[in-house]
C-alpha cells in the first residue's frame, strides 16, 4: 500500500520478462493469448452461432501457427475389447 492507504499500482511492464524469450517469441505469445481472449470482442456473433467443434479446432490451429507450434499427432484409437 502507499502512505495515502491505496494499494501499489501493478507494474505491468513486466508481463513478458526481458531475460526470458526472445522478442519474437514475446510478441508470438501475447498475440496468441490476444487472438484467443479478444475473440468475443472481434466477432461476437461467430462464435455465438458458429459450429463451436469447428471454431474451437480453428482456434487452436491459428494459436499453434502464431507459436510456431508442431501440430498435435492425433491420439490413437483404443482398440475394441480393451
């Protein structure tokens, strides 16, 4: 708290570390937490009525390309009987 009984301002500069990734991979991950959280906000009514297995599966490809991530290998199938 400060002397005036007001809590301390959040620094938030320090949201993505400077001794942490490089620059390029700083900016990939808040754009990719962007892309994700602002969505409701960008296109309200797609993802209302859009096919939410469709929309969930492009989120998750578009998150991936902004992180420069390897897609996933999808889980085999448990065989019949097991």
């Amino acid at each position: 708290m400060l002397g005036n009984g007001l809590p301390q301002p959040v620094d938030r500069s320090q949201g993505v570390r400077p001794d942490g990734p490089d620059l390029g991979d700083q900016v990939r991950m808040v754009a990719a937490l962007g892309a994700v959280t602002g969505f409701d906000d960008w296109a309200p009514r797609l993802l209302a009525e859009g096919d939410r297995e469709a929309l969930r599966r492009e989120l998750v490809a578009a998150v991936h390309d902004i992180l420069r991530l390897h897609p996933r290998r999808p889980k085999p199938k448990a065989a019949a009987g097991r």
